[in-house]
C-alpha cells in the first residue's frame, strides 16, 4: 500500500457503507473530507465500535509506542502484527477507516514513475482495517493517539508496483472486526483470510496531477 489515499465523502456516507444501525457518536463533523492526497501523518476518520455506539474520531495516520525511537509506522503485516512487540499495545483496538481509493506508482520506463488509482469497481467506500490509539470514553484524545493500516503481501499488489496491499473487508466482515464481542481468535481468521478479492477493484492510470478529484 502506497502513502498516498483520498478520503472525500462524508462519515455518514461511510456509516451508511457499513450498514450499522448503532447509534452514531460523531467527533470527525459532518461536512465531506475533501482529502485527495492525504499522506501519512495526516487526520483521518476513524470509526471504531464504542459499547453498543459507532464512534467516529479524526485521527492521525501513523503511531509508534512511547519507548519507539524511530519513525511512526503507518502500517502493520498482518501476517505477524499480533506477534509483534510493537504494535503490542494496540493490536486489541481495531477500526475501520474507509477510503474512496489510494495511489500507486509504477516505473514504467520514463523518468518518472506513473501513478494508478485503485478503486472499488462499484465505487463504494473502501473499508480498511486498522489498530490504533485513539479517543473513547476511558481515554482522552493525546500526542500519541494514531493508527495504523494493516497490509499484506500475500496476494501481491494491484498493479505489480510492490507487494503490498491493504487488507479491506466487505461490510458484513467490517461489522464482525468492529464488534469488541469478536475473539482476538476471530478477528485474526478474518485479516487473515477473509479480505476482499483483487477482482473488486479496478486501477488506471491517471495523467492529471495526484490529488486532484477523482471521476
């Protein structure tokens, strides 16, 4: 998964993708996002599952634990992440952030690379998970609150630029990783094993500048 995504609707556009009928607590507002070319360190919207409430927070992409020196990760490998000392203290804390698409670049000869946008072939919101630290009834928003895509290369990437890809679920799926009823057993099967097909999506080459409005 490449640095670089759009987060354009609305939360309640990406509420409705996720078809929960929990009430909503909303903290990331109600006007469309806008966000073309969002890179890491950037605030996102997050939806996590708070009790019986869907919470929505703008959060920022990227976390490290507090004793970590180096740069903030801005996304995990599924296949180890809850292995990992790292992300130890947030693998428990699953979200869902919903993207319209994200960018890749491809060498393709010329003396720059080309970039791809990566959509879904019917356009719904993409819906990522992700583990993060972030604002709830316990815990106050902070300096260290962020998150972090989780990503696999077990299937290679979409258009052969790397192998990464984002690890995204349909909505039925979604729900089930919201829920904090799903055992860390059941939430590792779905990461795992139950994400979306390439065959979902669709990638083409765009000639205008990276952060413009998609079509």
């Amino acid at each position: 998964m490449c640095g670089r995504l759009s987060q354009s609707c609305g939360i309640q556009d990406f509420v409705a993708a996720l078809n929960i009928p929990n009430a909503l607590i909303n903290y990331a507002g109600d006007q469309p996002f806008e966000l073309y070319n969002a890179a890491p360190s950037s605030q996102l919207a997050l939806l996590h599952q708070e009790g019986q409430f869907l919470r929505a927070d703008m959060v920022r992409w990227g976390w490290r634990p507090h004793w970590a020196k180096d740069r903030a990760a801005s996304r995990a490998q599924v296949e180890r992440v809850n292995h990992n000392p790292y992300f130890r203290a947030i693998w428990p804390h699953r979200a869902i952030v919903a993207i319209d698409n994200w960018f890749e670049w491809v060498a393709e000869g010329g003396p720059k690379k080309q970039p791809y946008l990566i959509r879904r072939k019917d356009r719904a919101p993409i819906l990522c998970t992700a583990i993060g630290q972030y604002p709830s009834a316990e815990h106050e928003s902070g300096e260290h609150d962020g998150f972090v895509f989780l990503s696999s290369d077990s299937n290679g990437g979409m258009v052969d630029s790397h192998d990464w890809r984002p690890v995204t679920l349909n909505p039925e799926l979604a729900r089930e990783w919201l829920n904090p009823a799903t055992s860390k057993e059941r939430a590792e099967q779905i990461m795992l094993l139950q994400w979306e097909p390439t065959e979902a999506f669709e990638w083409f080459k765009i000639d205008r500048p990276v952060g413009s409005k998609a079509t």
